[in-house]
C-alpha cells in the first residue's frame, strides 16, 4: 500500500497529524498550480487556500482502490478548484456592471392622475433636482447624465468620452448616490 493510501485512511479515522502531514507533502504541489492559474486582481494566499480546500477535498473523494494516483486524482482537484474560482471571481468583478440599477430618480415618475397638491410637489421636486444637477455636478458628470438620458448605452458614452464603459458606470452610480443624498436633505 503506497504512503497516500495509508495517510488517506489515517485521515479518514480521524488522524489530525496524518491531515498535516498530507498538506504539507502537497503544499507545493498547491503553491505550484496556484501560480499556474494566477488570477489577476485576487492575492495568490487567496488562490493557494483555494487549492488547499480542494486537496481536503480530494482527500475525502478519493476511491482507495482505483487505479488512480492520489496525486494526478488531487491535482485534477486542485486544478479544478482554482479554475472554478477564477471563474467566479471574475463574474464577481463585473457584478457592478451586471447588476448596476439605472438612476431613477429622474424618469420612473407616474404619469398617473395628480392631485393640485401632488403636482405642486413634484414641480417643487423637479426644481430642486434641476438645481442640484446644475450646481452640484462636474461638467464630466453633466456630460455623461446628458449622454445616459439621450439614450447612449455605458459603451457608447465611454467612446464618446474617451474613457472605459467601468468609468461611465462608476460616474452613474457616483450621480445616483449625490442625487439621493441631496434629495433626502
């Protein structure tokens, strides 16, 4: 019976030494492939930890009796682990992209029937957001707010300014967050 097997099985019986014995025989193994598949933007401790679990992992998975080494078994693990989570980590990354909220402060208003009152409101509203667009934005926000309303998506509005779509998205939510503040003075 070769040396993984029987540390698999002390593992299995509850072994904490056999545990630390077993990622520390595959820590480099782990550190190895975690800079293989380095993933811009994410710390390499983050990575390697990644592949650690996958190796505890591989540990509780692995069939003693196939013809598998437990190595080239944990390595698949591991590989795939840290593939699995670039993956997520990059959807994560354009999260704000995916799931931005538009500003709605100025066109989701109802058109429905309005008291004297309501209306009075809303101008005095209308107003006051007028106001705060005119003197509380930069003329780099008043041009992307004007370019957003006229319809122009976060890619064209980045082409017409010069700058990355990530920039156009990051002034919207920047106008939303002034806008709101200002509006719940």
């Amino acid at each position: 019976m070769n040396d993984d097997i029987q540390l698999i099985e002390r593992i299995r019986k509850g072994d904490v030494n056999a545990v630390e014995e077993l990622m520390e025989k595959y820590k480099a193994l782990v550190n190895k492939l975690s800079r293989v598949f380095f993933i811009k933007g994410e710390d390499i401790e983050d990575i390697a930890q990644e592949g650690m679990i996958a190796l505890y992992n591989a540990v509780l998975t692995y069939d003693t009796r196939s013809n598998i080494a437990f190595s080239t078994y944990a390595t698949s693990c591991i590989r795939n682990r840290i593939t699995d989570y670039g993956r997520h980590s990059k959807r994560n990354k354009n999260k704000l992209l995916t799931e931005s909220v538009p500003i709605s402060v100025l066109d989701d208003r109802k058109m429905a029937e309005q008291s004297p009152e309501d209306i009075a409101i809303r101008a005095e509203e209308d107003r006051q957001l007028r106001g705060i667009i005119e003197n509380g934005l930069s003329p780099d926000e008043k041009q992307i707010l004007d370019s957003y309303y006229e319809g122009m998506s976060y890619r064209e509005i980045a082409d017409k300014i010069g700058k990355k779509t990530k920039y156009v998205d990051n002034v919207l939510q920047k106008i939303k967050r002034k806008l709101k503040k200002d509006l719940d003075k």
